[in-house]
C-alpha cells in the first residue's frame, strides 16, 4: 500500500500541476490528494477485505485456488 500511496502522490504532483510541487497547506489540494490516494487504494483494500472474509467464512486460508 505504501508504494500505491507514493505512487499517487507522484502523479498527482507531477502531472496535474507540471511543476511536482504540491502545496500540502492548501485544504483543497490536502481534499483533492486524499480523494486521489483513496480511489487508488480502495480495489487493494477491497481485494483484501475479501480474502479476510473468505478466510474467515471457509475458516481458514483459502483463497479458492489451493
């Protein structure tokens, strides 16, 4: 998740702004790069979630191709 969140922040700096810089004092760019990190976080998270709740459901780790 981490390399997903520095990745976000690398794009986000670089090709919305065109100068890398981002100015984490704004409250809407603080609003907009949250937004951005969660939409690239949310299917990891959700494939996550669902592994957890097989385990938990199958009672053990399966994850269907074992």
């Amino acid at each position: 998740m981490k390399q997903i969140i520095l990745d976000t922040i690398k794009n986000f700096a670089c090709s919305d702004t065109g100068s890398c810089q981002i100015n984490l004092q704004s409250e809407s760019a603080q609003e907009m790069l949250a937004e951005k990190i969660f939409e690239n976080l949310e299917p990891h998270i959700r494939e996550e979630m669902g592994k957890l709740v097989e385990d938990v459901v199958c009672g053990g780790s399966y994850h269907g191709d074992e």
